[in-house]
C-alpha cells in the first residue's frame, strides 16, 4: 500500500514537470486557479458587501463613481462597489459553470458509453435524441425553458433553473465525440479477451473503456465548464439570472439596464466582461493542455522517465 | 473402458451477415473431439475458419454472426444450450484462449500483473491477497522476472508478451486451452521458447490444447491429432503421423508439398556458403489461387476449383467425410473427397 503511495506520488511530480512545461497550459491553469481562489475567499478579498451602498461624507451614494481608493473599480448606479460584486459575481458564475458542466460531462458520457458500447438500437434510439438536441438552436430553446420554468413558480432559484437547462442541453457533442471513440475501443482486441475471461459489460466498460476514454471526458468536462460560464453570461445579460445573486452576465445586464454605456461609466461593464474571458480563455487552455498530456498513448512516456526504464531494463531484462 | 472427449464439436455451423444482406457460411458441418490432455492442431489457409472454430466454441462470435446448427459439448454439456451467465462463469475457468497477436489482446494502459490479476478477481477465485501471489506463481512459471509485472505492454517484448499472455490463460487453471496462432510475428527463437513453453505447461498440468496455426512444423511438433480445415469444412481429420505420413486429402496433399523440407532441399553449391535452394534443390510447391470467398462458395467440393485432381463430380456434390484408415488399426483418418473410398462414418 505505502509502496503504491509513493508511486502514485511520483506519477504525480511528473505530471507536474511534463505540465509545468507548458506555457499555455501553466496560463490557463493560473487563471482558473485565480477564479476559484477569488470565488473561494470572497469576504476576504473584497471591501464591501457586493449589496452595500459607499456613501460619501454628506451620506449620498457615490453613483457612477470612476475607480479610487475607497472603490477600487469604481462604483455602479445605485453606489455599490464593482470589485466586490465581481468578486461575489465570481461565486454565481463559477457555480452555476462547474455544475452545468459536470451535468453535462455525465449526461454527455452516459449516453456516449452506452450508445458506442451496446450499438444497434441503443445507439439508434440515444443518438437520434441527441441528433433532436443538436439541430435546435440552444439560445431560442434555452429562453424558453428557462422563462417557462420560472412562470412554472417552482419554489427553486433561477440559479438550479439555469444549472439544469444549461447542463442537459450541452451534453450533445461530448456525447457523439465519447461515442466515437468508444466505437473504436470496443473492437480493439483486448476487449474480446476481457469477454473472453468471463467478464460482462459493466466491468468491461468500468475496467476497459472508461480509462481509455478518461482523459477525453477530463479534458471536455474543463471545455464544456467554459461554454456554460459563457451561456450562463449570456442567458443572465438576458434577464434570465437569478438578480438577488447576479453573476458576471448579470452584472453587464445591470451595466446596460442603467445606461453605464452613456454615461461613460467603462468600469461597470468591462469588468466583468473581462472576467468571462479570463476563466473561459483559461478554461480553454486547460483543455487543450490536459488533452495533450493525458492522452493514454503519451502518459506512460511522459510519467516513465528514461533512468527509470534503464534501470527496470538492467533488473529485469530479457 | 473408453475416455470420455473433454471437448466433442458436431456439426458445428455459423452463418455471418455481411453488409449487403449476404450471408457467409463461414464454417459447415465441422465436427472434432478433443481428448483431456491431448494436443489437436487446427490447420489450413487464412480464412479458413480456424478463428471462428474457436470462437463458436467460446460463443464469442461478433455480433454479426451465430451459429446455425451443430453442438459443442465439454464435458458432456453442450455448452449452446448455456445462458449467457453460465457461459460468462464457464469461461477462462474451463476454457483460456491465447490470442493472435498478443500486443493487441492486452489492455495498453493496464500493467501486466493487473491484467493477470483480472481473471482471478472475476471469477472469484480468491481473496486479493492470494491473487497477488498466484500473479507471480503464473510470472515465475512463464519465465518473467517478478519485477516487470508492474510495467505495461509497451514495455513488454513481443516473447514477453506472448508469454503474459500463456501466464494469463493459465490463472484460472482451465482444463482445455485454445492457442490462437501464439506464435505468428515471433521470430524463430522466441517461436521455440513458446512452443517449448507450452508443452512444459501441458506437461505440468495436463491440460488439453487446441492449436490454430498455418506452420505446419508447428503441428509436427506439437500435436498429437490434426484437423485440416478448408473453406469453413473440415478437409481432413487424423493422428498427426497419419495425416503427415498419408495424406488423404488433396488439400492436405499440396500443403504439405508447399512446405519446405529441410533435409533435401538445401544444398550448399560448391565454392558458396549460400544456400542455393534454386538450382541445387526443387522449388518449393505452391497452391494456386485463394481460398473461397464464404459468401460465393463454389457449389460441390469447396476446394474444387484449386484441385489439380479435379473431376466432374467434384463441382456437383460435396464429399463427404470416409475413414481411410487401416480398418481394425483403431486409428481413424477422415478425409472428404470424392477420390477416395474409405469406410463410411456415423458418428460424426
């Protein structure tokens, strides 16, 4: 056990050098590790309450107040400071992101395996679902859910409404990508013998398929967590946000609703603009970095260092 | 007293459904017995349906095909008449194959050991921890050092392998083993070092095999009995020194013929250290044209159209099997031809 440990100790350290190699990916990693953080340490981090009026001597809201010491990114119409809400803003679009998009990772997996594995009708039935999903336009489609749920007075917050229409339309492409290659992996030779041995579908697909197909979910799950912070920007800049918790899209929807555009007020709506690109571009870096680096074909190169073949050779041999 | 056959296949026959609503026949009829620690070859060109043999047995056909008629009984159950489940319990407990092309048949991103332990784990066979130890009891006897059963396949050798892959067939102790052409894409050496392997194991361990293969030294080598398979039939079927000595069968006749013997054919031309098989020695025989396409069969005796015995009759009906033994010599050597007139046959 304590042996495994060290091993798995040392596959981890050379991830982290065959990783810390990359630029890009060493970019990308450090701004959604900065996006966590800030979403993690909000109280710390920012001044105020995101909800919390700065007045100035006399008692009256600073409103539309340019960046200064007291308001670090200036304030919005009502006087409130724009850092702290970003900061809190951080927490909404994060959340509502990494579930959406573990939502759809698993949704998106599920009927990939199934469809690839089992074939036939199976894979009729679950891609012609998906083909349904995928020819709809997402946008149309997801105002409407997302409005009709909310007149449905459900009694739940706008914020799962989004989490859950964002997370069960975007499986569509992760589906088809892990179905096709999941064609590909049942008819590799290794998984007749795992029949072969007695062995039947859910420990075939748990023990055969799904680590070779790990690395494709890992690295879609950081792709698709991109494309639902940017839909949930979208549908929130839309009205469709949850406005007791506004997330970035929420912030610039309040930015236009108020007239920051002619006011000059830059600081209200760059922002938090800025912040979508920062978490998606690194999202997006992310991606493409683990991809290359968990691929199964390239891992064993990158954790097996040459010393340690040279000696494993010597010791074992021929 | 009589042995009872550890493996009897009657009349085994699968169909395939091609793309196009084609149908591939792509074994009739085939009927063998294999005896408990015995060694049968199964031989013939590729496409012959020595794989597929196989596979029927294991009921591990892709899902194209199935098996339209016949029974396979092991140890007196047919094993078609098998739920899936009790299939799924039976198998690698009873029957271990060896794949052709052992690179392939292993999982590249799971260690070797792991890949042993698999079988053991899925069967229930013991706790985690004698499983671990069994893993290398397997290693030690298939002649791989202890230390390598953490490393993956890439890292293997293909002998290495290959041996993996005989340590692997052998973790649930199976009484009957299908080797799969263990030997194809090995070099010559390490041909004899797995050959020499397996017939060590069998030794230890009396267990019966069933070896695919076109290498008919192989066979010599190896096996006691010889089923010889053309176009998804069996062509002919006997004790090895029989079918090597007298073949019957024109098939079996030619391919012998297209294997080089080596105690006439070399001869080393005066002056040259080169072997000069072109001008000392005779060419060496080939069989012209391919096996049969399984879904356009000639009609009559499938290998009618490659015959150079060839006769009206040959393209009409297809023979049937007859026993061309010495009658009362308690050997019997089946072939099918319309040339040959043996002792008929019931029980097969």
């Amino acid at each position: 056990m304590n042996e495994n440990r060290t091993l798995f100790k040392r596959n981890l350290s050379d991830f982290w050098k065959a990783f810390r190699r990359n630029k890009l990916g060493l970019l990308g990693g450090f701004l959604v590790l900065t996006a966590i953080l800030a979403a993690t340490f909000a109280p710390l981090l920012s001044p105020y309450m995101p909800t919390e009026v700065i007045r100035d001597a006399n008692g009256r809201g600073l409103t539309f107040a340019p960046p200064s010491v007291h308001a670090p990114l200036g304030t919005d119409d009502a006087g409130r400071d724009i850092w702290s809400q970003l900061i809190y803003g951080a927490r909404v679009s994060l959340t509502v992101g990494f579930l959406a998009g573990f939502i759809a990772m698993f949704v998106g997996s599920l009927f990939g395996i199934l469809a690839g594995y089992f074939g036939g009708r199976v894979d009729n039935l679950l891609m012609r679902v998906t083909d349904v999903l995928l020819v709809i336009p997402d946008l149309p489609l997801m105002l409407v859910l997302v409005a009709t749920l909310r007149q449905m007075d459900l009694r739940i917050s706008p914020l799962v409404v989004l989490v859950a229409v964002i997370g069960l339309l975007y499986w569509t492409s992760t589906a088809r990508l892990i179905r096709s290659q999941v064609l590909t992996i049942k008819e590799r030779q290794f998984v007749a013998r795992s029949r072969a041995i007695g062995a039947g579908h859910a420990h075939i697909i748990r023990k055969h398929i799904l680590p070779q197909i790990m690395p494709l979910i890992v690295t879609n799950t950081v792709l698709i967590i991109s494309t639902a912070i940017l839909v949930e920007s979208g549908l929130a800049f839309l009205g469709l946000g949850d406005p007791t918790k506004p997330s970035w899209g929420a912030m610039l929807n309040f930015a236009f609703d108020r007239s920051a555009v002619t006011n000059g007020a830059w600081w209200f709506y760059l922002p938090p603009g800025f912040a979508i690109v920062w978490v998606t571009l690194g999202c997006v870096l992310l991606g493409n970095v683990l991809e290359e680096m968990l691929n199964p074909r390239l891992t064993a190169h990158h954790l097996e260092s040459n010393q340690n073949m040279i000696a494993i050779q010597k010791q074992g041999g021929e | 007293m009589t042995i009872q056959p550890l493996l009897s296949v009657r009349h085994l026959t699968t169909e395939f459904h091609l793309a196009d609503k084609q149908i591939a026949r792509a074994l009739e009829d085939v009927s063998f017995d294999v005896m408990p620690g015995q060694t049968i070859g199964l031989v013939g060109e590729s496409g012959c349906g020595k794989t597929t043999t196989l596979m029927a047995i294991m009921r591990l056909l892709p899902a194209s095909g199935r098996i339209t008629a016949g029974n396979v009984y092991f140890n007196g159950t047919d094993l078609l008449t098998l739920s899936e489940h009790e299939m799924r319990s039976l198998r690698w407990k009873d029957m271990a194959i060896i794949f052709q092309g052992a690179m392939n048949a292993l999982n590249p991103v799971m260690k070797i050991g792991d890949q042993i332990r698999e079988a053991i784990l899925l069967h229930n066979l013991m706790q985690r921890q004698a499983a671990e130890q069994r893993v290398d009891e397997l290693l030690e006897m298939v002649g791989i050092p202890r230390l390598r059963r953490d490393q993956y396949p890439y890292q293997y050798s293909g002998g290495m392998r290959q041996r993996a892959m005989i340590a692997m067939a052998l973790a649930c102790s199976p009484d009957l083993l299908f080797a799969d052409e263990p030997t194809t894409a090995l070099d010559v050496m390490i041909q004899a070092q797995v050959l020499e392997l397996l017939k060590q194991i069998q030794k230890n361990l009396g267990l019966a095999i069933v070896l695919v293969t076109h290498d008919l030294g192989v066979v010599a080598e190896m096996c006691d009995t010889v089923v010889v398979m053309y176009g998804g039939k069996v062509a002919e079927y006997g004790p090895a020194e029989l079918v090597y000595n007298q073949p019957q069968h024109p098939y079996t006749q030619r391919l012998l013929e297209a294997f080089p013997d080596l105690s006439r054919s070399i001869e080393l031309s005066a002056g040259s250290h080169r072997p000069d098989a072109l001008s000392g020695g005779q060419d060496l025989a080939t069989i012209p044209g391919t096996p049969p396409r399984l879904n356009a069969l000639p009609p009559g005796c499938r290998f009618n159209p490659r015959c150079n015995k060839s006769m009206e009759i040959c393209t009409q009906s297809a023979p049937k099997l007859v026993d061309m033994a010495t009658p009362g010599s308690g050997a019997r050597q089946l072939a099918a031809c319309h040339l040959l007139n043996g002792t008929e046959i019931e029980d097969l």
